[in-house]
C-alpha cells in the first residue's frame, strides 16, 4: 500500500525529481531555489505570491471543458496549484499542477505571456506553487489544458519534492511531514477528506435524530469516564494540578441531570499509554447519551449509524480491504442478518458464549482452575495469558485475547461482567453482568454502549469496587455523584472511536494513516 502510494505521484509523466542530497549538498539545493526567488524579485515578482480572486479548484476548471472548445476556444479561468511534472521544450513548457481537487495541465507558452512571466517560467521548480490565467482547451493528444497567458508565485519551494525511491525505505518520513505526503501522494489526501465527510455524516445522522452537539471541558479537575491512565497538567492562575481528558461521559451525564434529552459529543480525548497501530495517545471520539434509552437503543443508532455512513459515503455495506496490489484480503459485512429489522441485524452474543465457542472454557463466575489455565495456555501460544486476576478479569483477557481479534464482521458483545465497568447498570436478573455492549469490527472494539448508571449510592460503591491497575482506575469525583443525587433519567450512552471506525472503512492498517498528525517520537 505504501508503495503504491508514494509512486502515484511519479505516475504521470516523466516527473523531474532530483536526487535525495546528502546533508551537505542539500544546502545547495536550497541555495539554488533562494537564488531563483532572489532572481523573482530584482524582476518585481513576489516570489510568495499575493491575495489572487476568481480561483477555481482545478477539478472544476476540468468540469468546464468541452471538447469543442479545440486547443484554446474555451472561457478564460484562473487557477492555481503545485508544480508535481515540469517539461521544458524550448519556447514552450508544460505543467501538471496538483491542488486538493485533482491534476491539471498547465501549458507556458513564451508567445502568450509577457517577457517577465517567460523569464518566470525559467525560474519555477518542482514544488513551487504557482498561479495561471488562461484560456481553457486542450493539446493534440486532447489534454485538457490551460493556456496561459498570466503566470504569478503562489509560493516558491525552497526545499526539492521527495525523489523516487524516498520513503519506501522510512516510511515514518510519511507521518512526521505530512505537509509533503498530502501533496505528494493523492491518495492520502484522498483518506483525508473521507475522514471529514464520515465525521460529517456522523453529526447529520445524529442531528436528524435530535441529538444536540455540546462542547465539555478537556482540561478536567478529575480524571474519569473511562479507566485509564491520564496526562497530568497544571493551571497557573488557579494553581490547581488537571488532567487532560480521557472521555467526557461524566460532563454528558451531567447534561442529562441538567434536562437535555439526546446530546453527543465528537470529542479529543487524551490518554498516557502505549503507542501501536492501533492506539495514539490523542484521539478522536463520538459519544452520545439518550435519557429513557438503554444499551439496545444504543446499539440500534450505532447500527443504523455506521451502516448509514457505509452506504452513503462508499455506496455498499460489503467493505473491502485490499493489499498494494489491489487483491481483496478481506471482507467486512456490515449488511448482517437482512431477515431482521434494520438496525437489529448485527450478531449479539454473551462474552461468556463466544469464549466458551473458541476455547471450550465453560465460564461459572469462578476462577479458572489451574488445569483449564495451562490448557488454556498450551493452546495459545505466544498470546501472553496471565490469567492471574479475578474470574471477571480472567474473562475479559480470554476475550480481549483470543476471541476480539477474530471477530471481523459485527458483533454486540454483551453481559461483560460489571466490576468491569463501574459507570453501567447490573443486569437485574444477574447483578454480575451489566447491562452493555462492546462492539467488534474488523478485530477491535470500536464502540462500547451502556445502560446507564443513575443510582448515586450504587454508582458511588462501584467507583470504590474497581478492579485493574490502579493508576487507570477512574477517581471518585464527588461533583458528579452530588449531580447524580439531584436525579438523572434512566439513559442510554454509547462511545465510538472514530479512527478505528475510519480505518475499518477504508482498510487504513495503521491509526497514523487516518490521523493527520500523529505523534511521534522527536528525531534526534
């Protein structure tokens, strides 16, 4: 996939690119360009451009062409982008632009422009940004194309384009500069912008529901809402030590008690952990809190939701994943059981059921015996079971282990057992469980969804009653449970990790490829 990315940007024409420059010589390659811009200006052109009006993104300057038009008979636009192939053939050049829309040919012929805007030309290099007017039309091999007739800077690059073979070696080069991977490979900006329309259709979808978008505080007193391990900060004016937030939910939960009905949140959220492809420490998430709901009313928007966003934004609920070369390697079925009601077609099984299938470990609310453990063991190698903690523990790690990663089309995985999860209601005819759902798709958790907890007393003995590491436990935030006392409705909430949800859909193997900028580690 990689591959295939960055040599797009070669693929059209034979591109001048130079050679990568050792250290040394990359300051001449510099040095070369600060001369061409210095050159712009004795000639009273501003290398790094001016406001331009009447733009045209460059797809809809190629939405205006006709075929009648013939070389140059089409309207005059104005259009601008970077420079990703240049050919010089004496008296006349011709450039492939790129801007966020798409390619356009631009051709600089000396007989149309003035003296100053030829001389220009001579000066413009891989990268630069620059901005034509020109007649519409098209060259003898029907290229479409502006003929220009105004040339101006919208930028000049000091620094050369990336070579050919550059970042196939290093692909981290991809993330920490990902100004250059956007305009360099258009098939990351295209990920880019599907990640804005889903989130898009994320809040239309909602807003049509009558769920209100709300804004709660990151820099929180009180780490909680999900247990995790925080980043520590501190208010000078308050002299008072924060934390960045790991979730919202107590915020929304306090909108609830404050009289809205249906509010969400599409929300940053912060956690000190470890880094994979699958987890950054700052990351993207949607909850949303519904008063008279339950976790089936969640798991029915959820649903609804992400088969909706499936439909519109990619056209199919069948979602295919495919390798550099274009081979399907697998596919996710987001249409389910279509005999059922929409929204109620995903599978939803007990977390001790899909255990007890892959495993044939039998749960009873009691610890495993050693024999089941070395059995366990034995059959899984190199999955690193401890099973060293508590029976609902035991078989949450079974789970997140062994069975998670297998589940690739939907499933609900419901009745987790409680201590697990110390903000959700008991199952009242098995106070063990709770009344929740864990989302799988495509090998991961993408969506936890609760019946809510409105008890104070209860909710107050489950957050002293947790289980886990005790820096991720969420601490007792005595605002919330006085909020809680003056009375939350029953509700129904739910989370859903938006990189997760965006790499599902578009086969992203890496969270770093549907992250903008994601963090990384300073380079020496």
């Amino acid at each position: 996939m990689i591959v295939r990315i960055i040599l797009n940007l070669f693929t059209h024409g034979n591109m001048e690119s130079q050679t990568p420059p050792e250290s040394t010589s990359e300051n001449s390659y510099e040095q070369e360009r600060r001369a061409k811009a210095h050159k712009m200006r004795e000639l009273g052109v501003e290398p790094f451009g001016l406001r331009t009006e009447g733009l045209l993104p460059l797809a809809k300057v190629r939405e205006l062409h006709k075929p009648e038009f013939g070389q140059d008979g089409g309207p005059e636009v104005t259009a601008a982008g970077r420079i990703i192939f240049l050919k010089r053939f004496g008296k006349l050049s011709f450039l492939t632009v790129r801007d966020e829309t798409g390619l356009m040919q631009f051709a600089l012929d000396k007989k149309r422009l003035s003296e100053t805007a030829w001389k220009i030309q001579d000066l413009l290099d891989l990268g630069d940004q620059i901005v034509v007017t020109g007649k519409l039309g098209q060259t003898k091999t029907g290229e479409v194309t502006v003929w220009a007739s105004g040339l101006a800077m919208g930028s000049k690059s000091f620094l050369p384009p990336p070579a050919k073979w550059e970042g196939l070696t290093d692909v981290e080069i991809r993330y920490r500069q990902r100004y250059v991977d956007l305009w360099s490979n258009p098939e990351v900006m295209k990920l880019a912008q599907l990640r804005i329309r889903i989130i898009d259709e994320m809040r239309s979808f909602l807003k049509a529901r009558g769920f209100l978008e709300v804004e709660t505080p990151m820099l929180q007193p009180i780490h909680g809402g999900a247990a995790a391990r925080p980043f520590i900060t501190h208010s000078n004016a308050l002299d008072l030590k924060l934390y960045m937030r790991i979730a919202p939910e107590l915020y929304l939960k306090r909108l609830l008690v404050g009289g809205f009905s249906k509010v969400f949140e599409v929300n940053r959220n912060f956690r000190n952990e470890g880094i994979s492809p699958r987890h950054n420490p700052e990351f993207t998430m949607l909850e949303a809190y519904e008063a008279y709901g339950n976790w089936e009313t969640m798991a029915e928007l959820v649903e609804s939701m992400i088969c909706h966003i499936a439909q519109t934004v990619f056209g199919t609920l069948k979602i295919e994943h495919k390798d550099a070369e274009g081979n399907v390697r697998k596919t996710i079925n987001l249409a389910g059981d279509t005999s059922k009601p929409v929204g109620q077609r995903w599978r939803r099984a007990r977390v001790a059921d899909l255990v007890e299938e892959r495993t044939a470990w039998k749960f009873t609310k009691e610890a495993a015996t050693s024999e089941q453990i070395a059995d366990l063991r034995s059959k899984n190698p190199g999955k690193d079971l401890k099973l060293n903690g508590s029976p609902a523990e035991q078989l949450i790690e079974v789970y997140e282990k062994l069975i998670e990663p297998t589940l690739v089309d939907p499933c609900f995985v419901t009745q987790v057992p409680s201590v697990i999860i110390p903000l959700a209601r008991k199952n009242p005819a098995d106070p063990f469980f709770c009344d929740v759902y864990e989302l799988a798709i495509n090998g991961q958790e993408i969506s936890p969804g609760y019946t809510e907890l409105n008890d104070p007393d209860v909710q107050r003995e489950k957050l002293m009653d947790q289980v886990g590491d005790k820096e991720e436990r969420q601490e007792i935030d005595e605002d919330f449970l006085t909020a809680l006392k003056y009375g939350m409705p029953p509700a129904g909430g739910l989370g859903l990790g938006i990189d997760r949800l965006i790499m599902m859909l578009t086969g992203a193997e890496s969270i770093r490829d549907v992250i903008l900028f994601p963090l990384m580690r300073p380079q020496s």
